[in-house]
C-alpha cells in the first residue's frame, strides 16, 4: 500500500464525512460551535497516537492507525462541507 493505514483511513473517510453530510443534511443543522468542540475532541485521539508514536513511548499498529484516521477523517469530512456550504452561502 502506498499510504500508511492512518492517511488512508483518514483519506476514506474523509470522502465519506463529506457524503454523509450532503445526504442527511449535516452542515445546514450544526452549531458552529458545536461543530468545532467535535472537530477537536475528535481529533484528540489522532494526537496522541502520532505523538506517542512519533516519540517512540509505544509502538501503533495499523488497526489502531485506521482507526483514529478514520475518526478525524469524518469530521473533517463534515467540515469540509460545513465551510463550503456556509462560505457559498453567505457570498450569495
């Protein structure tokens, strides 16, 4: 594989968040702020598994890499879509 497991969860589900956002509707009923608490708590995990990682603490493995990928990738997801949808909106 081309991508560590991590990027292509993160990448997957990035794709995904956007899709399920269009399809229910997510970006047109969320707080921002509420929004935003999401955005960082959950991409806490994807933290601390880099950083742990990347300072030698523990040793990931690819299951654990996809998964907190996967996490961040859908929320960013749905942001993605948020800001389009909110900066479109608000320029016409």
């Amino acid at each position: 594989m081309s991508l560590c497991s991590r990027c292509f969860g993160l990448y997957l589900f990035i794709i995904l968040g956007a899709i399920l956002s269009l399809i229910f509707g997510l970006s047109k009923n969320l707080n921002p702020q509420i929004l935003f608490l999401l955005t960082l708590f959950l991409n806490i995990p994807l933290f601390f598994d880099s950083i742990t990682q990347f300072f030698n603490l523990r040793e990931s493995n690819n299951y654990l890499r996809f998964i907190t990928g996967a996490v961040s990738g859908l929320i960013l997801g749905i942001d993605i879509i948020y800001i389009f949808f909110h900066f479109f909106n608000n320029l016409l």
